[in-house]
C-alpha cells in the first residue's frame, strides 16, 4: 500500500473516531439535561402540590371561621394561587425545553442558574419567616384587629418555613448532578478557535 493511500486511511480513521467520539459526547450531554430537566419537573410537583393544598384547605378554613383563623386561611389561600402559579411555570417550561438543545456553555450557565434561584429563594424565605414573626409581634400592640395580623402572622411563618426546605432542597438535589457534570468539564478548557476563543473539546 502506497503512502498516500496509507495516509488517507489514517485521516478517514481520524475523522471516523472524531465523529464517534462528538456524538457520544452530544448524546452524554442530552442524557443530563434530560435528567436536569426531570428533576426540575418533580420539584414542580412538589411545590405545586403544596400550593394546591393550601388553595384547597384555605378555601374550606374561610368557611365558618372569623378572627385570626380567617385571616390565617386567607393568606394561606393567596399564597397557594402564586406558589400553584409559580410551579406551573416552570414545570412548563421544563417540559417544553429540548434536552438536546443546550451546549455545553448553556448547559453550564442553566445548570448553576437554577441552583443560584433556589439559594436567593431560600434568602427570600428567611426574610418571609422573620416577616411573619414580626406581624405576630405587631398584633401584641396594635389597636386594631390585632387577630388579623396573628393570622397573617402565623401564614407567612408556615409559607416561609416550607418554602425554605423547599428551595433548599430543591438546590441540593439539583447540585446533585454535579458529579455527571463534572467529566464534560475536565474534557473541556479555553483555547482558540476559527472564531476567536471559546470551549475547545480535549479527547
């Protein structure tokens, strides 16, 4: 066999094993956003479960009751609607987003995007806790309808409370793709491309 011939065997070989080895890292790279995707939808489920059950026990509380504990199935009942509203959103999202559309960068930046909301969420909640507390406080004093305040007092300190093992959880379960995440990264650095510099593959 001739040299040249030898040579593009060679090259035919390379260019095989390079396409074999991309579509494999292709469909690796669909396969956990596909399972990033399915955890963010069963945390939807969750946080949408909880909303409808505080539409669902709020709306029967109001009925029949007056004082603090109208006013604590009022708020509970305002808070199912937006966290309902919420879980609905970003479950659809999640649905309707194709795992094999996000590149390595995107895959990334989503993947820490989402992890970085659950962690300003569970700020959100502690303040929404402290907020609750403070109402209940407020109601020893205040001059009028001080029952109200204890009940939106005791609503926004439950909403905070789950909220906050929610978000909480909600990062830790998410982060723990991190492991699945990590070989795309180590096969991956900064170098220079025919556009300039960008994620260049290492194999």
């Amino acid at each position: 066999m001739s040299s040249s011939a030898s040579r593009t065997l060679l090259l035919l070989f390379f260019v095989l094993q390079t396409g074999l080895l991309l579509a494999q890292s292709s469909t690796a790279l669909s396969d956990f956003n596909r399972e990033r995707l399915a955890r963010t939808r069963n945390s939807m489920w969750v946080l949408g479960g909880w909303g409808a059950a505080n539409l669902a026990v709020g709306a029967f509380g109001i009925r029949g009751t007056q004082g603090e504990n109208r006013a604590f199935h009022q708020m509970n009942l305002a808070w199912g609607a937006v966290n309902l509203g919420l879980a609905a959103t970003g479950w659809w999202t999640a649905t309707h987003s194709d795992p094999g559309a996000f590149d390595l960068y995107e895959t990334v930046r989503q993947h820490h995007r989402l992890q970085k909301i659950f962690l300003f969420n569970a700020g959100l909640d502690v303040a929404y806790m402290a907020g609750g507390l403070w109402l209940q406080e407020r109601a020893k004093t205040a001059a009028r309808q001080p029952e109200r305040l204890r009940g939106f007092g005791r609503s926004i300190l439950l909403q905070g409370a789950f909220l906050f093992v929610f978000d909480v959880g909600a990062c830790l379960y998410q982060q723990g793709l991190e492991n699945k995440l990590r070989p795309f990264l180590q096969n991956t650095s900064l170098g220079m491309t025919e556009h300039g510099v960008g994620l260049v593959m290492k194999w």
